[in-house]
C-alpha cells in the first residue's frame, strides 16, 4: 500500500548495507522487523532491532537503518503520510 496519507511497504536489506542518514520534514515512520535484525540510529543514538521489535521515527528526527549482520532483514516501513517528496538527505 502506497498512497498519500498511508504508506506500508515490506523492504528487505542485504547483511552489510546501510542506507543514507536522512530525515522527513512532514512523515512520521514506523520500523517493524519481520527477520532478521538491524540498527536504527536515530539522532545519534543506535537501536538494536530483532525480530519482533519495531521503533518510531517522529518528522524531523535524522535517522539512518543498517544491517551489520550477514543476513538480509526483512522489516515493514509504515509512513503516514507517504515520504514521497518528503525525504532530505542529512549531508
């Protein structure tokens, strides 16, 4: 599900990869692991994810998901509203 006010989309992270630091002016995000565990940081502070576990991201909060581990890590990413045009990298 991808539209305006809503979106959950299912991503999956190979081990060893990061994506950019960034944050959403507007969005208001929710990490959910499915498999597998990762490393949101937020602002600065590392939170370890495992299976099970899930972590808010509120608009504004520079925030950066990894996985260090060898295994890939399936999570749903739930954005209300969508990130479209709503994403900044933090340089």
């Amino acid at each position: 599900m991808n539209e305006k006010q809503l979106s959950v989309i299912e991503e999956r992270v190979p081990g060893g990869a990061a994506e950019i630091r960034h944050y959403h002016k507007v969005a208001r995000q929710f990490f959910y692991i499915l498999e597998g565990a990762a490393v949101m940081e937020i602002e600065g502070t590392d939170h370890v994810l495992s299976a099970g576990f899930g972590i808010e991201v509120s608009p504004g909060n520079r925030h950066r998901f990894s996985n260090p581990n060898l295994a890939e890590v399936r999570f749903l990413v739930i954005s209300s509203p969508s990130t479209a045009e709503d994403r900044f990298n933090d340089i």
